[in-house]
C-alpha cells in the first residue's frame, strides 16, 4: 500500500505538470474505486486552474478556486503524467487531462478514492477523512513531548499506535517497523509505557526514514511506481521490513516477523527491547 513517501514522491512529480494549468477535460471509467465518483464532476473541473498541489497523510490534494479534489492510492493505486492521447489499460479509472498531457490515476484493486470538497464545506481539514488525522511527522508540531503526552494510559502496542493515525499521521507498516528498529524499541511495546526520552529517539526515527524513503523515491515491493512510471528503491535500505530470516544488518540476529492487526511487523529481538 503506497504510504505517505510514495504520496509524497507523486505529488512533488505531479506538481510541475498541473499547478497553474488548466483542466481541459475529465474522463472517469467507471461510475466509481471505493466510493461513487463525485456527481458532475466533469463539470465541476472542466476549465478550472489547479491552484497547488498538497498532501495530508496518504491523500493528495489538488488544490482550486472553488474547491478540493482529494486522491487516494489504495492498495495499489498510483499517478502517471501521460500524453493525453495515451490508450487507457484495464485498470486505468480517471484521466484529468491538461491540453497534450492527461494526469492518470491506475488502480488494480479499486481501492482508492477520488472525492470532491467544495469551498462552501469549509476548509478542506475539515473533510470526513481529514479532520481526524493527527499531524504530519515532517512538520514541526510532530514532537517527543506530543507521542508522550498522547499515549499516557494507552495499553495498545506501539506499532498499533503508529499505524492508527491520530496522533502522528501516514507512519504506514513499512515506515513503522523500520522506524522501532532504528529507535530500539520492541514493536509489542505498550505506548503508554514508553519514556519521554525514548520517545525521542522514535520522533527522530521517524522523520529520518520518511525523509529518506522520500529522496529514493519511495518503496516499491509491489505496484507502485511514480509518475513518469520508474519505480523507487528506498527498499533496498530496509533493515528488517521484509527480510524475515535474514540477519540483523546491526547484531547479525535473525530479523522475526509476527502479526499485529492483521499486518506484519517485522523486528530484532536482539536490538529492539
């Protein structure tokens, strides 16, 4: 599942192709992914200017006058910039073209979502799917003190506390298990138990392994890929995501991999305490 470094990655691709030009037209595929398309939207974007792009968590966010258009990836979702008159494949669900050139959303398992805000709803923080998150890990209001504060009294481990999003947003399975591994904490590890000071050390972790996942180009153990359709490598740096069996790159200790909520996590047991 594309995570917020592969949103990111698509969105700084995206961003000098659509910002300051005009939608010259909308073609959708299908009458919707995870949820209906928005009523009228050929309409409602037809001749409108994509003001900026933006990002909150995993949804992309192109930014108009008279509103937000919200993208997400789902499972396996991702974003090309193609010549307009490129022949659309199987999965390839919406096309909001510019002129010569159409932004294409590909999404094999119908997972994703394109939605629509209208500025008369408010700010688009606001949204269902918004207004909940928690805040973005590369700015500054994601601190130690704020995971700290947070999860006093949590019980649930603190994988399960990343992944859920309310107190730091887009810290996906991935991201998750290297950024324990880099900040020694055992996954199992109840939120609420962890120290300030540790706490520290995962803030840090967790900025670090964004930022770097990022640079490559995000992670790319499945579909995703960018816009101009290269694939990122941030994959080949992991420390223990996916290498279950595979010797610590620190201590030389088998990584292990268990389930938590369905999803795997992957740890030393020999580093992370």
């Amino acid at each position: 599942m594309p995570e917020l470094p592969e949103v990111e990655v698509t969105r700084r691709g995206v961003a000098p192709h659509v910002e300051g030009k005009t939608i010259s037209g909308v073609v959708l595929r299908h009458s919707g992914l995870r949820w209906p398309f928005p009523d009228g939207l050929e309409t409602l974007l037809a001749g409108c200017i994509v003001r900026a792009t933006g990002r909150r968590g995993k949804y992309l966010l192109l930014q108009f006058d008279h509103g937000t258009l919200i993208i997400h990836l789902g499972m396996s979702g991702h974003i090309r910039i193609l010549p307009a008159d490129t022949p659309p494949q199987k999965h390839d669900h919406v096309d909001l073209l510019l002129g010569d050139q159409a932004l294409r959303l590909t999404d094999p398992r119908r997972f994703g979502a394109v939605l629509w805000h209208g500025i008369e709803e408010g700010a688009v923080e606001e949204h269902l799917l918004l207004r909940h998150l928690g805040v973005e890990p590369l700015e500054a209001g994601f601190t130690a003190e704020l995971m700290h504060r947070m999860t006093r009294g949590r019980s649930a481990p603190i994988k399960q506390v990343l992944l859920a999003g309310d107190i730091v947003v887009g810290v996906g399975n991935i991201y998750a298990s290297e950024s324990l591994f880099k900040a020694r904490i055992h996954p199992k590890t109840a939120a609420g138990r962890i120290s300030l000071a540790r706490y520290a050390l995962l803030a840090e972790a967790i900025r670090e392994t964004l930022a770097a996942a990022i640079d490559k180009g995000g992670s790319s153990l499945r579909d995703f890929i960018n816009v101009n359709g290269q694939s990122g490598y941030f994959q080949q740096d992991y420390f223990v995501y996916n290498r279950t069996g595979l010797p610590c790159r620190l201590c030389n200790k088998p990584v292990r991999q268990i389930q938590q909520g369905q999803r795997s996590t992957f740890y030393c047991t020999n580093c992370q305490k």
